[in-house]
C-alpha cells in the first residue's frame, strides 16, 4: 500500500495553486531524494548569515538565491504561485521586505530537489546503478550548477571513467578562483571545498569499479 500523497493529486493541487506546506510534509520521498534534501539544508543554509529565508546574492553578477540555496530565475513567480498560492507576496520577497517562513522554505527545497533529481536522471541513464554516495554527489552538483556546466565530465561519468571525470571536474575556473582567492570566487572557499569532495567520491566510485571488475582468484 503506497503512503503519502499520490504524484498525480500533487500535480493537482499545484495547478489549483491550493498546495499546501503541510500538505508537501506529508509526501513520501525517495531515500535519494531524502539525503540530498538533508545535504543542501547543512551546506546552503538558508541565506545570509542572521536573515534567514531572505533574498540573498551572492555577488553581484550572480542570480540571487533565497531559502535553501534556491536561485531566483525568470517564471519563478508562476513557481511561488503554484506552490504557495496566495499566501505570499512575490514582489515583497524579492525585494527582501518579507521572508520565507521555514515551512515554506521546506515546501520549495523539495520541489527544487524533485525536478533537480528527474534532471540529473536524464543526464545519467545509469544513474540507478551508481552507489548511493554518487547518486548524491550528483544532483548535489546538478542543484547548484557544477555538473550542468560540465559536459566533458557527464561524458566521462557516462563511459564509467570516474578517475578521469573527478580530474576534469576540478578543471574549472570557478573552483580555482575559490580555491586559490582570485576572481569573482575569491571570498567563497566552501566551493572548493564541495567540488573537492564531489571530485573524491567520483575518484571513490572509480576504485569499487575496478574492484567489482577484478577477477576472483580461483585455486
């Protein structure tokens, strides 16, 4: 017996625009979906540091975020109506006069994390496949851009070449302005530090391949 709220009532709420946070509480998630939504909660966090649930930028050529690292893009505003319906005002949140509150921000990090993980899926067709720490370091990558802008290291993911995949992902400029403090990226080391632990779990996922390939010894 399936628990939860069904796919198809969800689709009909957010049409209606009468989604609710509760009801969003309530769904089932899929364990992949549960860990990397608990992921993007430690490491995005909820903006700027003493205004949580405000619109937040962090530099100025950037998209601003708000909740849960959630970038602000075109038609957004049909998104925020879908799921919360009239019970916010758009134009005040992005104008930082209102905030967030954290049921909402929980409602929008789920529908981000959903349509970042049917994304990721259709970037990896083995996805299933990989282990769970892989899977994560995906759509955690997807979510905040790494991956999407990188179609040489999809490519080499796709072919199973996870050691050359983790070498070319570091081959970012965005990771060596973080990394070594110049740029637009200079004041941001916490993205070094992710892509270095998205890089290691790729290098990681090379090693059980090969392992799984070897030979067992027969006497």
């Amino acid at each position: 017996m399936e628990t939860g709220i069904s796919d198809e009532r969800i689709k009909l709420l957010e049409k209606s625009g009468m989604v609710s946070p509760k009801l969003m509480e309530r769904e089932a998630l899929p364990s992949v979906l549960k860990k990397f939504i608990e992921t993007i909660k430690v490491k995005e966090g909820k903006g700027e540091k003493g205004r949580p649930g405000f619109l937040y930028r962090l530099a100025q050529e950037e998209k601003p975020t708000i909740g849960y690292g959630h970038q602000v893009v075109e038609g957004d505003r049909e998104v925020f109506d879908k799921l919360f319906g009239n019970t916010i005002d758009f134009d005040a949140l992005m104008s930082s006069k209102k905030a967030l509150t954290d049921e909402q921000m929980n409602v929008l990090v789920k529908r981000d994390a959903k349509w970042k993980l049917e994304k990721t899926k259709e970037k990896f067709p083995k996805f299933n496949t990989y282990s769970e720490r892989l899977k994560n370091t995906l759509v955690d990558s997807m979510y905040r851009g790494g991956l999407a802008g990188s179609p040489k290291t999809r490519r080499l993911i796709n072919q199973g070449k996870f050691a050359e995949a983790s070498k070319e992902f570091l081959d970012n400029n965005e990771y060596r302005q973080s990394k070594y403090g110049f740029g637009a990226k200079k004041d941001l080391p916490g993205i070094a530090t992710r892509m270095e632990e998205h890089a290691l779990i790729m290098l990681q996922e090379n090693t059980k391949k090969t392992n799984s390939n070897k030979s067992p010894n027969i006497k």
